[in-house]
C-alpha cells in the first residue's frame, strides 16, 4: 500500500516517519519525501490512528490526488535546489513536466490555486531559505552559494535575497535572530 504524507521536507522526516510505522508495526518496503510504500493494507480504523498519530507529529496523511501532486512539486524543487549542483541545462517548467509527467500547465495552475503562490516563487523562497542556511553556516562565500545554486553572478543573487527578504546578504549575516522559517512554513 502506498501512502502520500505531507510536510516531510528532509531526511529526518523519513526517520521519524520510519519510527512512527515501526511503533504501530507496518512493514516499509520504501520510503522517500512524502511517499511510504508498506507491505500491509490498512484498515479505516489503522489509517485514522496512523493519520492521527502523523497530525502529532506534524505530517498529514493525504490522500487527494491533487494535493499529492502538489507535494511531488514541492519535494522536487527542494530536490532540485540541494543537490543540483550546476549540472541542469533544462528550466523549471520542463523539469517539473518530465518527473511529475503531468503537462507543466495544469501542475502551475493547480499549485497556484491551492498555494496561494506560483511554482516559480515557491521556488525562490525555498532557493532564499536556503541561501539563509548557507549564509548561518559561514562555510561558503557569497560567490559560492551563488555559484552552487545556479545564480548568473553574485549581484543577481543579492538582488532577490534583497527583495525576498529586505536585507542584503552581509546585513542578513550580522542580524542574529529569526533567520530562518522551516520549510513548511514559507508562503509569502
């Protein structure tokens, strides 16, 4: 039986996820982002006590088609800004066409009707977060993040961190409070 959860946005989801279907003995054949697959079939009874044991933990149990459409977009471009490493030559649209395989169209519209916000500008956000992880760390130069997350130069970068967050990247480094939303909680 396959499962679709929400908010799982990093690989310590997938272990607390793991854990919680190992309490309630489920068997895992895979688990990845917002996907379990178990070897058992649920009963109404069992998904709603493991629905409710998710909801405590943050995760949400979903099973509309849409709205797991809408987490393999999500899950993708959080993919897709960690671990690009400068090796695409496709843009977002195709790529999201290719290993969603729904027409980029429908899958822009349907996320802009239930998000509130166009794919392009979830993915901003995320790429911002990101930016701001990186930023916290102090490992990379400005020069590097940029060059790690496919920016056309250092400006381009400063300029949307500018816009996104209303500080500049060296301002944003010396503030030391709220620096970071999770990831589940970027909107606007």
């Amino acid at each position: 039986m396959k499962l679709a959860i929400k908010n799982m946005v990093c690989n310590r989801c997938i272990m607390v996820v793991e854990n919680e279907l190992h309490k309630l003995n489920l068997h895992i054949k895979h688990i990845s982002l917002g996907q379990v697959e178990i070897e058992e079939s649920l009963t109404k009874n069992e998904s709603e006590e493991l629905a409710a044991s998710f909801s405590a933990l943050g995760f949400e149990l979903i099973d509309d088609k849409r709205t797991v459409l809408i987490e393999q977009v999500k899950h993708l471009v959080l993919d897709l800004i960690r671990n690009q490493h400068n090796d695409t030559n496709l843009n977002l649209s195709e790529i999201i066409s290719k290993e969603i395989h729904h027409d980029y169209n429908y899958v822009s519209s349907l996320f802009s009707e239930v998000e509130g916000m166009t794919i392009e500008k979830y993915f901003i956000s995320q790429k911002i977060e990101y930016v701001k992880e990186l930023l916290v760390y102090d490992e990379l130069t400005l020069s590097e993040i940029a060059y790690q997350l496919n920016y056309s130069s250092v400006a381009y970068l400063s300029n949307q961190f500018k816009k996104v967050t209303g500080l500049t990247p060296s301002h944003f480094k010396q503030i030391k409070e709220n620096k970071r939303k999770p990831l589940d909680n970027i909107k606007d």
